[in-house]
C-alpha cells in the first residue's frame, strides 16, 4: 500500500536526522571509539585517577568511562579479554603477564599489553609498632608477618624483599592478608609486621599510626641493588620523613609504578591523542587525587622497559 505523501515526507526527514546524527558522533562517518578504562575499588588510588582520566578524555573529544575493578590482576584479565580499552596497573604485575610469571604463570603469557605511560610510584612498606623492638627487615625471621593477599601483587612484592634479605617463608610466620586486615593484626599485636604495596601516605598504614607508634622498616641499598637487577620494575625511593605521624625518618625503600596500559583496541593514532590530552591537563587529575601529582612527563617511562609501547603514545612522550 502507497504511504499517504505527509508519510513518506517523515520518514525522509527522520532518516536524514539519523544520518547527521551518526555523522557528527562517527566524526565524518569514521566509527567512534568507546574508551573503557579499568581502574581499581572505589576506596582506592585508581578509581579517582582513572574517573579524571576519563573526564580528561571525554573534554577532548573522546568517549570514555571508568569502571570499579578488582584492580591490577583482574585488570590484565580484562584488557586480555578485550572488556576494556585501557587500564591502570602495577608494573610488577604487567611483567608478570608479558612473561607469564607468578599469577599468571598457568595460564600464560598475555601478548595485546601495550604501554601507555607511567604514572606515580607505589611503594613497598613493611611496618612495625615501635615497642617490637624490629629494627630491620633482617629481623623479621622468626616473626608473624602479614604479607599482603594470597596470590596478589603486594604479596609477591614482600616474598621478593625477603629473597633479598635471604628470608623465605621457612624463616618467618607469613599471613596472608590484605591491606585492611593486616593493619588490624598490627594494631592488635597479632602479627610483628605488616606489608603494603601504594602510594604513601598509606591510608592504612596512617590507621596504624594514629593510634599506635610505628616504624618503617627501610630497604638496605644491597638489597636495593639485588631486588633492582634481578626485577626491572622496582626503583629506589625515599619515604620522607614524616609522612606518617610520630615517625620523623627519611626510609630508603623500592617502589612500584603504578602504569596506564592499552590493548591493540586502541591504535596509534587514538593512542598519541589521548596521552597529549593527559599530560596537557595533569593538573585536573591532580585534582582528584593527591597521587597526580607524581605524574608527570620526565618520568613517564619510568619502569617500563619490559613492555612494547603504543607507538602514538610514544610519539606523544618524546
């Protein structure tokens, strides 16, 4: 049946909004790019950073969003999966994945990690109330040591620094807890000592504090030394003294760098525009959190060595 002419009049016009509409989001007809960015819990350092991120994209003709993950590991899951387009991560567990290490030791090497830029370092700290009488990291053998989550970057981090020192799990009493549980084991007497991978001042570590005097164990420049040529993905770093309350000493230590990672969703050119627009609008995601202000551009290739960057983004940093 012939549609009455007012019909069919409609029915072009709807057509030709449709078409202007997919115009002008396609960008001249070219497919627009979703930006998913998986970042960490929504009490943590990357879910505020990845949020600004985000909004940093989007005020520069990107799409993107930021999404609650369970952080590094699950992460890499993720990018491998192709669920998401960029993500937030510790070095130390990106080398794991490239090289099929630790966690990802079974189900093997991740190949689509591509690096994006380094963003601020997150430091191993092993802490101690001061009335233990722990003085160094050397003195942890025979004690109860929560060692971070079982299976979790932070643990693998504590197993290394003890290697180091010559101490394995035979030598000490190690529990595997998070951050939030082995703070309260410290507070509670426990366990001795209690470990922590992230950006001081640790929220955790500054729970402690306020109710308990403490101490942070420093890493020895031997071990530094060990721990630096064995692992590409530590640096030396300084604690300044203090950081935490009532403990008033520089502690020499190794950190991790927390990175920005794609997978090959994101190509060179959509990865050039989006690392410009992130180191020209650093002091927006400084705002968010007080970790952006580590982020900056002499450092952003701090720590990754091991790992094929994106080209674009590449171009962008030099």
């Amino acid at each position: 049946m012939k549609l009455p002419k007012i019909f069919r009049r409609v029915m072009v016009a709807l057509c030709a909004v449709a078409l202007a509409i997919g115009a002008v989001g396609c960008g001249g007809g070219e497919k627009e790019q979703f930006i998913n960015i998986a970042t960490g819990g929504t009490a943590g350092t990357y879910y505020p950073i990845g949020g600004a991120i985000a909004e940093v994209l989007n005020k520069n003709g990107m799409n993107a969003s930021a999404q609650s993950t369970g952080a590094s590991v699950a992460n890499i899951n993720m990018l491998k999966d192709k669920q998401v387009e960029l993500a937030i991560v510790q070095n130390d567990i990106t080398y794991y994945a490239v090289n099929g290490l630790e966690m990802f030791k079974e189900g093997g090497k991740v190949e689509n990690i591509f690096g994006i830029a380094s963003l601020y370092p997150e430091t191993c700290q092993f802490i101690v109330r001061e009335d233990s009488g722990i003085r160094s990291i050397a003195d942890l053998k025979g004690k109860r040591v929560a060692v971070g989550a079982a299976g979790s970057g932070a643990e693998a981090n504590a197993r290394q620094i003890l290697e180091a020192y010559g101490i394995t799990y035979d030598n000490v009493e190690e529990q595997f807890l998070s951050f939030a549980e082995g703070s309260y084991a410290l507070k509670d007497g426990t366990v001795d000592a209690a470990f922590v991978t992230a950006g001081y001042p640790t929220a955790s570590v500054q729970d402690v504090a306020s109710q308990n005097k403490i101490r942070l164990l420093p890493v020895a420049e031997e071990q530094i030394k060990i721990l630096t040529e064995k692992y590409p993905f530590y640096t030396r770093t300084v604690i300044p003294a203090g950081v935490y309350q009532n403990f008033n000493e520089d502690v020499t230590t190794v950190s991790v760098m927390a990175i920005l990672v794609a997978n090959d969703k994101i190509d060179a050119a959509l990865g050039e525009k989006l690392t410009k627009a992130i180191f020209d609008n650093l002091d927006k995601i400084a705002a968010a959190h007080s970790a952006g202000k580590s982020i900056n551009k002499d450092s952003a290739l701090t720590g990754m060595d091991f790992i094929k960057m994106n080209d674009g983004a590449l171009k962008a940093l030099k």
